[in-house]
C-alpha cells in the first residue's frame, strides 16, 4: 500500500461521498446516508427508513481510533450504540478488512505511519449534539455542555499557544488522536489531552484523561519522538497536590486554565 492509499479522508468529505449510497453493516445490514447537516449525519434502516441522526462526532472518533491502532471492535461499548452504521462507514475504507469474532474487529491493511499533525482546526464553541441513550456510558465531553467546555478550552489554548509565537497543531488521520499539540523542535513534541471537568465528575475525567495522553506518548515515542505530555483539565481540581503527583509520577504536566506557566507558556 503506498502513502497515498495509506491516508484517509476527512469525515465530512468521507460521509458526504457516500450520501444515497447503500453500505452494509458487519452482519450484511444495509444502511443509507440520506444527508450530511453538520454535527450530524442523518441514516436510514429497514427499522427507520425516515433517517435518524448520528452525530459526526462519533464517526470521527472511530476513524481517528481506527488510523492511531490500526483496528477497532465494532460493538456499542467500544465506539458507541451506533456501532452498526459506524462499522458500515469504515467498511469503505481502503484497506478496510473485516475479521469475525465476538465482536468484530476492522482492521487497516498495511501500516499506519505518516504524517503526526496537521495546522490547528479550530473548535465549534457552540455545537450542539443530542445525548445518547441513558443505558450508553458516554464520555461526558462528547455532548452537550461537557462538548462545549472542551472545545472552549481547547481552543484557549491553542491561542496562547500562538501568542507565544509557536504554532498549534491537531491531529491528522495517521496519527494519534490528541486533543492539541506543538512542536518545539524537530524531534519533540508536546501533546495534549484536555478535559472538562464538573464536581461531580472530576475524577472521572482525570483517570480517563491520564490513560488518554499515556496512550498517545507511546505511540509517537514509538515513532521516534520525545513527548511531553499534558493533561488540561477545566479547573484545579479538588486535591491538586494528590493528582500533581499521581500525574507526575507518570511523566504528564498536570494543567488548568491559569495555571499555563507549568508549560512554559506566557498569558
């Protein structure tokens, strides 16, 4: 496979090429995108021949799962309860292979390296996209004001990020999917994981958040990068000294809005 085959296309430009088109799910199912109306993709089933919505979001998170591992299961609790029609999307990949098993895994042929980062894209403060059904364990930044404070915080910093003269960077699609980074040489590289966080769940938030980022360190050390790894949470949480070192003790800058000075970055 050459680089070129290797890359995948952007999910707007991916829905939207298979608009009106029949495409199965992973048990033979045929699904059809009636329309693509940001943040969602409208699906019709042989239970909804109208169409119901999926949110965009939720593809995105699987292709991006998908180039960072190269395969990912097709069931509700690892990328959603529209696993079906996410599975049938990433069916129509090049290199795309379905293997049986409990659950199904589709995997990329061929590796997955390439490019890390592409020019920073800069995130909708105010979407909106509908929560999932109650029995679906969601991460709380994937909807609703949760979304919202994420991709406040994201882009905050990524101005700052600008505003000290370096450039901020997102994720392209055969890299891991980070939330922000920046390149301070030609070797390093930071990388961040944000997360909003309320009372109720902050913990929640920084146990997830800590995985994230470790996740994403070790695939670009294995790709010949130093890391620097960030987890930015929405406020200073509840205990900071206790979580400064658990998240010390595992090589990641524990940070919040105001306290940027960690990463060396000047308001």
């Amino acid at each position: 496979m050459t680089s070129e085959e290797q890359m995948i296309p952007d999910v707007g430009e991916l829905l939207d090429g298979l608009v009106d088109r029949e495409i199965q799910t992973v048990t033979g199912a045929v699904n059809r995108i009636t329309v693509v109306r940001p943040p969602n993709v409208m699906v019709a089933t042989a239970k909804s021949p109208d169409g119901r919505p999926v949110p965009i979001a939720w593809v995105e998170e699987a292709l991006r799962r998908l180039v960072a591992d190269g395969e990912v299961p097709i069931e509700p609790s690892e990328i959603g309860y529209r696993s079906a029609f996410i599975g049938a999307v990433l069916k129509t990949l090049p290199g795309a292979v379905v293997e049986g098993g409990r659950p199904p895994v589709i995997r990329l042929s061929g590796p997955a390296g390439g490019r890390v980062a592409t020019p920073y894209r800069p995130q909708d403060e105010n979407v909106e996209v509908a929560a999932p059904a109650p029995a679906v364990a969601a991460d709380p930044d994937s909807f609703g004001n949760g979304l919202r404070a994420h991709h406040r915080l994201q882009n905050e910093l990524a101005r700052l990020v600008v505003a000290n003269g370096l450039e901020p960077l997102s994720p392209s699609p055969d890299g891991p999917h980070y939330d922000l980074a920046w390149k301070t040489d030609a070797g390093s590289i930071t990388v961040v994981e944000v997360k909003s966080a309320t009372e109720a769940g902050e913990v929640r938030q920084l146990r997830m958040g800590l995985g994230q980022v470790l996740d994403y360190a070790s695939v670009l050390q294995r790709r010949g990068f130093a890391v620097r790894s960030v987890l930015h949470i929405e406020r200073e949480p509840a205990g900071a000294e206790r979580w400064l070192e658990i998240t010390g003790n595992a090589g990641v800058l524990l940070t919040w809005p105001g306290a940027e000075e960690r990463l060396g970055l000047i308001g």
